[in-house]
C-alpha cells in the first residue's frame, strides 16, 4: 500500500491514506468532514498552496470570471466533472476577478482557461469552454 495524501477541501488539513482507499469516502483526520465532496473547490489566498501542493492526487484548475459568458456556460460541465472525476483527480476554481495576484501570478491571458497541476507544478494548460466529452477526452489525452 503506497501512502498518498490528500489536502482537506473544507480546513486545509493534510490527511494521509492508502492511494487504494481513496474510493472509500474518506473523511479528514481533523474536521471530520469528507475529503471529496463532487463539487469543484473555490481557491483563495489562503488555500491555493495546500490544494496544489499537498495533494497527491491531480488538481484541475478553472480560472474564470463572473462576467464571462463561456466561463458561466461551462460552470455546470465543470462541476459535473467533479462529481465524475473524484477522487482520482481534484477539481477548483480560481475566481480571476476576486483574486488577480493568482491569475497573474499564472499569467492567465483568456478566459475560461484550465490548468492541471501534479505535484504543484503546472503541467497542461488549454484555453475554451468545452463540452462534458471533450473534457474528458483532453484528460484523458494528459493522462488523466
């Protein structure tokens, strides 16, 4: 059994489990509360270095805004995917309006853009609002 850890969506905490009980609906070693919840995790300041750095697991990253037409169309695909996708990868938001300094940081130039961390470093990136299918299919193409 390899040991893999898993950052809390809810305090932040890190948990440590066996990567082959990620399916059991684990619960975190301190709120209690469920280390996946089937909806994307909205990423702040005080979040962003535990989600990417302290999961084991994948992290796909929506950067998107309020006033953007494709971004609000491809919300509810997004969180579709959480709930399909967990818990073999992580799903969050990052809000480019609210928090600027992560999407400069990032450099972001279009909206919506998803991005895939493993490990905390940036590995793909690929800019548009796609369907249900193509999302998966581009995972899958990263190997997801």
């Amino acid at each position: 059994m390899n040991p893999i850890q898993i950052a809390c969506p809810h305090c932040n905490a890190v948990n440590r489990m066996p990567g082959e009980r990620l399916g059991d609906k684990p619960q975190c070693g301190k709120c209690k509360k469920p280390l996946f919840i089937g909806k994307p995790v909205e990423l702040h300041p005080g979040n962003v270095n535990s989600v990417l750095d302290k999961n084991d697991i994948p992290v796909l990253v929506d950067c998107w805004a309020p006033w953007c037409g494709p971004c609000r169309s491809f919300a509810p695909i997004f969180e579709q995917a959480a709930t399909n996708l967990e818990p073999k990868i992580r799903l969050a938001k990052l809000n480019t309006e609210a928090v600027p300094s992560i999407a400069q940081r990032w450099a972001i130039r279009s909206i919506p853009t998803l991005i895939l961390f493993k490990q905390g470093k940036e590995v793909q990136r690929v800019s548009g609002a796609m369907s249900l299918p193509q999302l998966q299919q581009w995972l899958r193409s990263v190997g997801i």
